[in-house]
C-alpha cells in the first residue's frame, strides 16, 4: 500500500467517523428537541382550549337533548377534544376535530396510544369537570424527522466527499517533495559521487535528505576504499604471480639440460615460495571479506587461550624460534567478549608480525592486563624496527608493509585492527621508551566475568 492511500484511509476514516459520531450526536439531540417541541405544541393548545371554554357558561349535558358531539375544523395537524366529567366513570365528549380517535379515556398527562391502527401522541388536561385531550400522529411526526434528516444528511454526505477529495489533493501535494527525492535517485546514474543536489523540503524531510547524503557519502568512500584496495590487491598478487611464472620458466628450460640440475632445484624451491606468498595473500584477503560480511558474535573468549592456540598455530612456521615469545599476566586475564576464531586469528596476526619484524634472538612479550574500565589490554611487545608517528598509523591500512624484503602480506594488522574495531574495541602501535613497538589490542572484558 503506498503512503498517499495509507494517508488517505487514515485521515478518511477518521474523518468519517468523527463526523458520523457529530452527526448521529446532533441528529439524536435534534429529534428530541423536535419531540419537546410538538408535545409543547400539544399542551400549549389544550391550554389554549381550556381557557377558551373557561369563558363560556358551564356546559350542559348533551345526552338528554339526543344532541351529537360538535365536530370543529381541525387546524396545524392538531386533534382536540372537549369533554364533560360527571364521574371517575362517566365523561361524556362535547366537541372533537373532525377525524380525532376517541381520548374520553385517556389518562390526564402524555401519552402514546394507537388507535385504528395509527399511533397517536396525546396529551391530556383536567381543570374541574372539563376534560381537554390533544393529540397529532406519530406518522406526521415521523415524516417530519425524516425531511429533517434529508435537508441536514444531505449537506453533510456533500461535505463528506467533498472533505475526502480535499485530503486527497492535500495528501498529494504534501507528498510531492518526496516524489521528487524519488525521482532525483531513481535518474541518479552509478558511479555518480556527486552530492544531491537543492531541493525544495519541508522541514521534517531535511533529516531525511541529511541522512540521504550521508549514506551517499558513505557508500561513495566505501566504493573508493574497495576500488583502491582491488588495485592493491591486483597489484600484489601480481608480483608473486609474476615471479612463479618467471621460476616455472626457468625451471622448465632447466629441466632440458642435465648440467642445470642446481638451477631447477632453485627454481622449484623459489616458485614454491611464490606459492604460498600467494596463498597467504588470498587467505588474508578471505579473512578480510568474511570479516567484513558476517554479522558481529558477541560471544566469550579466553585471552590465554587464544595466545597458546596462536603460538601452536605457529609454530610449523617458526619452530623452535617461538621459544623466545613469553606470556606475562596470564594469571590476571578475564574473558573477553569477542568470538574465539576472531581472537585466535588477531593474537596469531600480531604474533606473526613480531616475529617477522623483531631482531633475531630478541625476546617477545606477550603482556595480558585487565583495566579499571572494564576493557583488557593484550600487548605484544617487540624490539623491533622503530617506527614513526605516520608510519605507525599507515601500518593498519591494507598492504602496507615497512620492510617490502620481509615476506608478508600487508594485511594482518589491517585484519587486528578490523576486529577491534567491530568488537567495539580498539587497536594501536605504541612507541617504547626502550626501542620497539608494542601492537596493543584493546577489547572488552565479558559483563559475566566482571559479575563472577
């Protein structure tokens, strides 16, 4: 359903019903009033008759004289009849209107009774031994509401439509800035990073447009960041593509000619390094994607663990060199709030790294402390190579390497920093007073852990 019917239902029906309740409301309190109206009309004319007849000299009693009730012209639609009370049990008629029913016995006050299969509203009033019954049909009175009910419905339902037809261009007109915003993005070519143009708003859209923009923006710096990490990736896998195309070559002629068995060797083993440069690359560029595409788990991780998992990890790697890496703090860990397989993959990165960078036979530390607000700092700490304030703030970027002769990828501290920052933690290279770096991963300590 689009939002100009969605308007249109809701404002409609609501208007309908409110003036269907306004309507019912002042037709109920016009139709008592008309009730209140005629029975006044009733009681006013016997009062009327009443002091008319007080006027005359009293009655005489008709019935000796053999004289019949004197039939009068009935006038306004009112029945009248004059009669004489000798007792509770004898009321003898005097005068009635021509067509009047018989209200000899009706008693004094209102009333509502149905005579010859008409009903009839009367009214009846005593002043001594004179008796004077006024009455008018239901049905005159009915045919009276209903003309009243046409000559009020009908403007009412011609105000109704015509309400309804007003909401209509007005829900149209309002929702004409957004037909526009519609019809701007829907002729908006891809790739176009220009930013929207003016556009003429209400207030309540500028958000809308504001946050239009943004997303614009974003989805513009994200096109450039993944154009420009597809050039870096292109552009890295060439190189070692190049280079076991260029061994395989070398070792195919080789292979020709027995005296260059040393030469074919060596372009084995160097092609074979190609390789698995290559397959670290398209592995670092796997986990990067899936990083970037799966929904954040907030599930719960020991540092202590994962650090033992990444050295063990390593350890076909390096061997017997991982003997210089040491744990401190082991003791005072708490449990993060990270998925395991992601802090596996950042301390293993970071071990990886300092190991690759730090002089041979130096040691490397492993420094694990919890923090008064509520986060937990693993630390890996190196002598490595000193780096500069800019150069440790391009180290996180994606294929940046400090030292191209180190083989490596240029991607794993991209990858640290990545689940850092989806874990709503933080990763940094800090500069020692004492020569090297020291790689600190900030994440936070499981809220479970911090109550036990």
């Amino acid at each position: 359903m689009s939002l100009r019917l969605r308007l249109l239902l809701i404002i409609g029906v609501s208007l309908t019903v409110l003036w269907a309740a306004v309507a019912g409301w002042m037709f109920m309190d016009a139709r008592q009033s008309l009730r209140d109206a005629l029975d006044n009309r009733l009681a006013a004319s016997a009062r009327m008759v009443a002091g008319l007849v007080a006027q005359f000299p009293e009655p005489q009693d008709i019935s000796a004289s053999g004289n019949t009730p004197l039939d009068v012209v009935a006038r306004d639609g009112v029945a009248c009849e004059v009669s004489l009370v000798r007792s509770n049990v004898m009321i003898q008629t005097l005068a009635r209107t021509a067509g009047s029913p018989n209200l000899t016995r009706v008693d004094p006050g209102f009333g509502t009774h149905e005579y010859g299969n008409k009903r009839w509203r009367t009214y009846v009033l005593r002043q001594g031994n004179i008796q004077i019954a006024t009455a008018d049909s239901i049905d005159a009175r009915e045919a009276l509401l209903k003309e009243l009910l046409l000559s009020a419905g009908v403007p009412f339902v011609v105000a109704l439509f015509g309400s309804l037809l007003l909401v209509w261009f007005g829900v149209t007109h309002g929702l004409a800035p957004l037909e526009r915003i519609r019809d701007l993005l829907a002729s908006r070519r891809p790739g176009d990073d220009s930013s929207l143009p003016e556009v003429k708003a209400p207030v309540e859209l500028r958000p809308l447009l504001q946050t239009i923009e943004q997303l614009l923006e974003r989805v513009q710096a994200a096109i450039v960041r993944e154009r420009r990490f597809t050039d870096s990736a292109a552009h890295e896998l060439r190189t070692p593509l190049t280079g076991v195309k260029t061994h395989i070559q070398v070792a195919k002629l080789a292979s020709q000619r027995p005296e260059e068995a040393a030469t074919l060797e060596a372009s084995l083993v160097k092609a074979d390094q190609g390789v698995l440069q290559l397959q670290n690359i398209l592995q670092r560029l796997l986990e990067l994607a899936r990083l970037e595409g799966q929904p954040v788990e907030m599930e719960i991780s020991d540092p202590v663990d994962a650090v033992r998992a990444a050295v063990e990890a390593l350890q076909p790697i390096f061997g017997e060199l991982l003997s210089r890496v040491s744990v401190h703090g082991a003791e005072e860990s708490r449990p993060v709030r990270v998925a395991y397989p992601l802090l596996l993959a950042a301390i293993q990165n970071l071990i990886d790294n300092a190991m690759r960078y730090a002089p041979a036979n130096t040691p490397i530390f492993v420094l694990i402390a919890p923090q008064s607000a509520g986060t937990m700092h693993i630390s890996i700490v190196d002598e490595g190579t000193n780096l500069n304030a800019e150069e440790r703030r391009q180290a996180v970027n994606r294929f940046w390497r400090g030292n191209s002769k180190i083989p490596g990828s240029g991607l794993g501290l991209s990858i640290v920093d990545a689940i850092a920052r989806r874990h709503g933690g933080t990763f940094e290279l800090l500069k020692r007073n004492d020569g090297g770096l020291e790689a600190r991963l900030v994440l936070c300590i499981a809220v479970e852990a911090e109550q036990s």
